[in-house]
C-alpha cells in the first residue's frame, strides 16, 4: 500500500480507537488519559502488533520511511504541544499563594521517588545513567490528574486542594529541571557511568545560558509577536503567533541548551499565560490537542508497551510501584506538614501528588527516544505510571474526611459523589 494511504489509514484508526477508549474511561470514572493509553496497548505488541500486518508493512517506494515512523514524528509534535498547553493552564496567582508549603511538598516528592527509584533500579542491575533517569521519571507529577481528581470530589477551592495544585505545578517545574540536567549529562545509551568534571561544566554551561536568554528574551518576544499577529488579516493568527513561540523556544531548549524540548515549549506556554491573548489562544489551541495531537501521543505510548515484557520481573516492577506511592506520600507529605499544615491535610497533598500521567509518560518516551530507557525498563515504568494513575482516586477520597466530602456534595444538592 502506497505510504500516504498508510498514514491516512493509521490516523483514523488510532484517533477512533483513542476517543472510544477514553470516553468509555471517563463514563466509569477514570482519567480519559487511561482509556488512550490502554487502546494503544491493545493496539500494540501486547496484543494485536498493528504494526506486524501486512498493510502497515513499509513499501519498498518510500524506503526507510513507514507509517510507523511518520506516527512517531507526530506524536513527538504533541508532546511538545502538551507542555505548552500545560504552561498554559499553570496558575500563577495560585503559585504565590501557597508557594510555601507547596514548595516544600513539591520538593520532598521529587526527592524521595528520585532516591528510591535510582536505588532500587540499580540494585536490580540497571547502569546509573538508566537507573537515575528511571528515577527521574517518577519524580513527575500530574496537574491535570489531579486537578480532575479534586473535582470529582468539588475539593478544588478547598486548602489542601489549593496547596495540592500549587504543589503539582512547582513539581513539574522541578521535575523538568531535573530532566533537562540528567538528559543534558548523563551520555546517552544508559552505558557509560563516568562523567568527567568538563562534561559536567559544559551541559551546565549551555542549560544556564540557554535558560538565561529564554527568561531574559522570551516574555518580551512573546508579546511582541502576539501584538503584531493581531494586526494580520485572518483567523487564528494569536494562536500560530504562540505556536511559533512555543516551537521556536523548544528547538533552542534541545538544541542550544542540551535539554528537553519540552522544557522551552512549557516555558512558552507560560510567557503566553501572562499576555491579554491568553484566554483566546487557550480555547483555540483546546481542540487541536484534545481531538489530534494528544490522542496520538497517548496512543503512541500504548504501541510502544510489551505487557509480556514484564515476565520474570514482578518484584522489581512492584517495588517501583510501592516506591512510584510511598514516595508521594512520604515526601510530599513531610514536606507540607513541617510548614504548619495538619497532618490529615498533609496525607491529602501527598496522595494527590501520586498520579505521573501525561507528564510521567512524557518524560518516559523521551527517555526511550533518547537511549537513556531500555525497551524493557520502559515498559515496566509506562505500567507503573497506569497503576498510580489508577489508585490515586480512590485513595484521595479515603484521604479527605468523609464530613468535608459530605459537606462538599451537599451544598451541591447530593450526595450521590459519596462512596
């Protein structure tokens, strides 16, 4: 089959399979992230290979290239497309009023998954590049999980709630930090584990000095750009203005600086949160992630997961999974309760850190494209990442008192919510 027609093919069955699937996981009650990851999985080598039929086979014609590989590239676009939308939705009002405690809980849940994890992948026999990256990962934290699970429960304007979204912003700018440093030094390959003074010096170097002209360039050129792009005839033309912005700073992200492309084009997104264009560029950039971009990204993680590839590893994939929650709670926790929280409270901010989603993924499959995860290890992690998507729910409504969820729902007018 000719190459274009593959595309189409591919494009239309995976869209199709990603929406079914995650609306039939938001109608039982689970983040719509979940059902597109598991359509994916069923897609992939866990059960049907799509790739392996005959109709997805590369032609001869288009030489190395394949549908597969056009896929991946698209999905490597909503990737970036995601961080931006994530800088997006990031509060800032909401960061400075509970930057205390969330800045500690968020700085305790980076630790303690980041320590536990490298520690007990490389007592499994990981290398220290694959075992510290491994760790990286779980150090991520899901806003929009969260944020999805404190509405279900209508605890969003509640205090722990606002601490727990302040605290899940902060963590995904520490977590992406922390990416950007350890995909900046450590080589690549996951082989090597001596990394000489110099090369350290130089990647810092380059982060410093990429992420100094960004804060120093970028909010003005954002709103530059923005102000001439309303004087265009045409439509959307704020929104290609902030595409622009957000492509053009994670190209200089990855490529000056030596970290994530993600980093530059999350970055963006919050130069773009802090323009009168905001709110137009928001709905309008909804529909392109949320209908294409996002679903292909979701899907993609899914194709990549070999289920069977977890035989003869369950230890290590429960101790990932113990250290993915504990980690949370722990860290988050501890670090919420030292700044005057209660400890009911604090129990609330750790279990609502547990969720990786998007942002675990995210960093997961740049880790695989980038050499840093084996195939294996990142299929054990993607599973880890569902699982803590999955109990955080249900843990966060045994969390919150039973009385304030009560009272939460009866000022509703139900109390249909309550378990």
């Amino acid at each position: 089959m000719d190459l274009s027609l593959q595309i189409l093919l591919t494009i239309a069955m995976l869209i199709l399979a990603a929406k079914l699937a995650g609306a039939l996981a938001g109608r039982v009650g689970l983040p719509v992230v979940l059902g597109e990851l598991l359509a994916g999985a069923l897609l992939g080598p866990s059960a049907l290979n799509i790739w392996s039929l005959r109709w997805f086979a590369a032609s001869p014609a288009a030489g190395s290239m394949s549908a597969e590989a056009v896929f991946k590239i698209l999905a490597q676009l909503g990737v970036v497309l995601l961080m931006f939308v994530a800088g997006l939705e990031t509060n800032a009002d909401l960061l400075r009023k509970a930057v205390a405690p969330a800045f500690w809980a968020a700085l305790g849940g980076v630790a303690l998954p980041l320590a536990g994890a490298s520690l007990v992948a490389r007592g499994a026999g990981l290398s220290w590049p694959e075992a510290i990256f491994l760790g990286t990962v779980l150090t991520a934290t899901s806003v929009a999980i969260s944020a999805q699970s404190l509405m279900n429960l209508q605890q969003m304007g509640s205090k722990p709630g606002a601490i727990l979204l302040a605290a899940a912003v902060i963590d995904d700018i520490l977590g992406l930090i922390v990416l950007s440093l350890v995909i900046a030094i450590v080589p690549h390959g996951g082989q090597s584990v001596a990394l000489p003074w110099r090369s350290l010096g130089i990647a810092l170097a380059r982060m410093g000095l990429c992420l100094a002209t960004i804060f120093w360039l970028g909010p003005p050129l954002t709103r530059w750009v923005i102000q001439r792009s309303q004087r265009l005839r045409g439509l959307h033309t704020e929104l290609a203005a902030a595409l622009f912005v957000a492509f053009l700073l994670a190209f200089h992200a990855q490529w000056t600086g030596g970290m994530a492309a993600i980093t530059g084009s999350y970055l963006a997104g919050l130069f773009v949160a802090g323009t009168p264009a905001h709110g137009r560029v928001t709905r309008e950039v909804y529909p392109m992630i949320h209908s294409f971009f996002g679903p292909l990204f979701f899907v993609s993680v899914g194709l990549s997961v070999d289920v069977w590839q977890l035989r003869g590893h369950f230890g290590f994939f429960a101790l990932l999974l113990l250290v993915a929650i504990l980690g949370k709670v722990i860290g988050c926790g501890l670090g919420a309760r030292f700044n005057g929280i209660t400890a009911r409270e604090s129990i609330v901010v750790g279990v609502g850190m547990i969720p990786r989603g998007e942002v675990g993924l995210i960093a997961a499959s740049i880790g695989l494209a980038a050499g840093l995860l084996a195939r294996e290890t990142y299929a054990q992690v993607v599973v880890v990442v569902l699982a803590a998507d999955l109990v955080t729910p249900g843990l966060l409504r045994f969390a919150f008192p039973k009385d304030t969820l009560a009272r939460a729902v009866a000022s509703s007018g139900g109390m249909d919510h309550i378990a």
